[in-house]
C-alpha cells in the first residue's frame, strides 16, 4: 500500500487517477459484501 500511497500524495492527474481507482474499488468490494449478505437472508434456512 506504500507505492500507491506515495502517488496519492504527489498530487496531478496521475493522482487524482489513482485515487479515484482506490475509491472505487472500495465502494466495489462494500457493494459485492452487501449483496452476498442481502441474497443470504432471502434463500430459506436449510434444515
């Protein structure tokens, strides 16, 4: 997380770039999360 952290902080187009590829790849992995929880609670309990 080091080299990405460094282009972040260096500011320009290649950061904004890459902070924008961080910031989407978080809201990527929250919404996969929230869909498997979501499709978990509608299948019935297997007894």
């Amino acid at each position: 997380m080091a080299p990405v952290a460094g282009l972040a902080a260096h500011g320009g187009v290649g950061s904004a770039i890459v902070e924008t590829l961080l910031v989407l790849g978080v809201a990527a992995l929250f919404l996969a999360v929230w869909l498997r929880e979501r499709r978990s609670r509608k299948e019935p309990p297997e007894d």
